[in-house]
C-alpha cells in the first residue's frame, strides 16, 4: 500500500523483540557493544548470507531438519516467508556448499545470545537445554 513504511525487521530470539509483552526487557539500541562470537564453520555461510540475526532465525526455524534449497523457490515456501526471495535465491546459489541437515548450532546460538544481553536461563530455556549445558557452552 503506498504511504505505508515496511516495519522494521525485529527477530523474536533477540531480547528486545517483546518488548512490550516484557517491560523489564532491554531494547536492542541499549545492548551493551560486546562483540558477537565469530561464526563457526558449520554455520559462517547462513550468516554471510542471511546476516546474523536472520541466521539466528534460519537457524531456530530449520535447525535439526533435511532442507531442500531450490534455484527458483515458490513464494509460498516456508524458507521465502522467514528469509525473503532474494535471500532465498542467494542460498540456493551457495547450496551445494550447505549440509543438507541444516545445524542446531546450539553452542554457538548460546554465545549469540549471552552477548546480546539474554541470560543464561532464558538462553537454556530458548534453547530446550539445561542450564548447566548453557553454562558448559560460555565458559572461556
């Protein structure tokens, strides 16, 4: 529709999305600049592509599962609707470099998220793991 602006894209793993369903919730341009961890291998050509946060997203949405990329996806694919077509396309240039299981990456979505402000037991909780593993995961 004209005269409407395109909101802003705010993915709902990052502490500042609900921000009004959580008043004590730190919004994003208040997030102390501590460095984001560097990408692991498994998971560095999502985040070259999709950037980190929709990577985090790509990663919450279809990690654990078999994922065919096509070179021309429909636009009511599940992929299309969270990452756009152009984003889509970018993927299936680079899908023969991909593991046909997309990663949890558990660890390092961890990381992601104690230094964008979550703490630890949100990050278990967002995680479906223990508290103890998230602890295993951030030590030095």
């Amino acid at each position: 529709m004209p005269g409407l602006a395109r909101p802003e894209y705010r993915s709902k793993f990052r502490p500042g999305a609900r921000t009004e369903a959580r008043a004590d919730a730190m919004p994003m341009d208040d997030l102390p600049s501590v460095p984001l961890p560097k990408p692991t291998t498994q998971v560095a050509p999502y985040v070259e592509v999709l950037g980190y946060d929709l990577a985090i997203d790509f990663l919450m949405t279809f990690g654990g599962s078999e994922l065919y990329i096509a070179e021309r996806p429909g636009t009511g694919s599940r992929l299309v609707q969270l990452v756009g077509m152009d984003k889509a396309r970018e993927l299936a240039a680079i899908s023969h470099l991909l593991p046909r299981v997309v990663p949890l990456a558990k660890p390092w979505l961890a990381k992601v998220f104690f230094a964008r402000g979550l703490s630890k037991n949100d990050i278990a909780r967002t995680l479906r793991v223990s508290v103890v593993t998230v602890r295993g995961w951030l030590r030095p």
